[in-house]
C-alpha cells in the first residue's frame, strides 16, 4: 500500500518566497524505502530549468547516477527525531543510530556576576548578540556534547576565584576564554550542571514499561511514536550522562587557562642559573617592557 502526501515548500530564492505544491510518496509499504536518509540525497529545492533557465520549479539534487526507472530517494535533512514527528510526523530508522535531545541552559537571574555574563553575551560574542537562555542537541554518535554547549555553560557557572576573568581588562577575551577549560572546579561544575540537567529532564519524562529494549520504529501510531520519541531521547541522555561522567574522572589531565597563561609567558619552565633563557617566552624578553599588567 502506498501513502501519498502533498509537500509544500517554501523557497526564498529562486521561487521568490512562494509556496510550490508537489506530490511525493511519503511512505511505502509501511516503510520508509523512499526517505533517502543514507542514500546520499539532499533536500528538495528550488531551481531553474529550461535551455535558458529562466523556468522556475522543484528540483531534487542526487549523489549519484540513476537509471531510468529507478526509484529517487527523497531526503528530509539531518534532524532530529522530535523535529522528524513534528514537522512530517514519522521518525526514520536512521536517527536511532544518532539519538540526539533538547536541553536548555541559561544565565542564572540571580547570579552575583549575572550583569557581566549578560555583558559579555550581547556585546563580545563576536558572533552578534546571544540570547541568555540556549538550547542545546546532546547524544550523537557519542554522546560528547556541543563545544558551544559547554562554551556556554562554562560561562554559566563562571565564579570564585575565576571571576576575575570578568574583569572589564579581559572583557573582549572572555568568550574565547570559555572555548577552552578554565579551572577544574569550573570544569567540575559544568560536568555537574550537565549531569543534573540530563538526571532531572529523564526523571521528567514518561516512564515506559520497556525502558531498555530496543526501539521499535515501526508502531506508527500516536502513542507508539510518542514512546519511539522518548526511547530515543533516553538513549541520548544516557550517552550524555555516560559521556560527562568519564569527563567528570579526567578533569586532573586537563590543560587549565593558568597553565595555558604560564607557557604564553614562558615562565612553565623549571630555573636553571646556568641557563639564562629558560623562563623567558616569546612574549616577554628580560629587561623589557612588555609586562602584562
């Protein structure tokens, strides 16, 4: 049996910003053999066809040669399975392999540097003006989290003896900062804040009565698709949990910004009387006068 849907869709450019209606097969034999999930296959898009070009309509882009006959594998883009059953209202098998959830951070309104970190989000991110409050995707192949994740969520937690790092002299550094491991006990918080983050959206979640097994991607109805979404998240936050645990056991083998900022200066080194040039890096010569304070 075959299921046919009408796709409509929105293209800046060339179709102008209109809508065009096109009539796909969006399911065959209660498969998903025409999702081109791994055949290489992009999005449909707009494009120009006729000798001059100037026709405007539909065109689907392929890796590969086809023969005449041969059946055209439509991709939906990677996606997670939430945006899958939101937006076309089925999940591929595909995504099982790279379950991926939602969380969201933000800048705590009650933290005592609150004002600073807000600071430094719409004026030097370098990237334009982040909002205070961010989503996430966690899991993966992996479950290693977005470096933008924890690039943030270093920033979140930034306190103690590191907030002198938000001091006006380092503003326009501070983003950049985050990008790499600042102390271990900042580190050691943002392992827990991602930890707690996971534990506590799980224990959110509808408990199912086959938490462990497989997930099954076939039920396509409602409530199946609804327990599909939730098996694939678990297993998400799982691998993240999982991840951030072993990150949690490693934070000593970690390269810290006060080690970083001695080997810049070359002062990492061990003194040596009889060796006049250890202790001096590239940036700092001795009898100069270029101190960094």
């Amino acid at each position: 049996m075959n299921f046919t849907q009408s796709l409509r869709i929105r293209a800046p450019n060339p179709l102008e910003g209109g809508i065009s209606r096109w009539n796909v097969k969006d399911r065959a034999n209660r498969g998903y053999a025409n999702h081109g999930d791994e055949f290489g296959t992009v999005e449909v898009q707009a494009g120009n066809f006729g000798m001059f070009g100037t026709t405007k309509g539909c065109q689907i882009r392929v890796g590969r040669e086809y023969k005449k006959g041969e059946q055209i594998f439509v991709s939906y883009g990677p996606k997670s399975a939430s945006e899958y059953l939101l937006e076309y209202g089925f999940i591929p098998p595909s995504v099982i392999r790279n379950p991926l959830a939602e969380l969201t951070f933000e800048i705590d309104k009650d933290d005592r540097f609150g004002d600073e970190k807000l600071d430094i989000l719409e004026f030097d991110t370098y990237g334009g003006a982040m909002d205070p409050i961010q989503s996430f995707d966690v899991g993966g192949a992996d479950g290693q989290p977005d470096p933008a994740l924890v690039q943030f969520l270093r920033l979140c937690v930034l306190g103690g003896k590191d907030s002198f790092i938000l001091e006006s002299i380092f503003r326009k550094e501070v983003w950049d900062f985050m990008a790499q491991p600042m102390s271990e006990d900042n580190e050691r918080l943002v392992v827990e804040a991602l930890i707690g983050k996971v534990s506590d959206t799980i224990d959110d979640m509808i408990e199912d009565d086959d938490q462990g097994a497989e997930v099954d991607v076939t039920d396509m109805t409602p409530e199946g698709l609804c327990k599909v979404l939730r098996g694939i998240e678990r297993k998400a936050l799982h691998m993240t949990a999982d991840y951030m645990t072993r990150e949690g056991e490693a934070l000593d083998l970690k390269e810290y910004y006060q080690e970083r900022r001695l080997k810049d200066l070359g002062l990492d080194s061990e003194w040596q009387e009889d060796n006049p040039d250890v202790g001096w890096g590239q940036s700092r010569a001795k009898g100069g006068k270029d101190l960094d304070w």
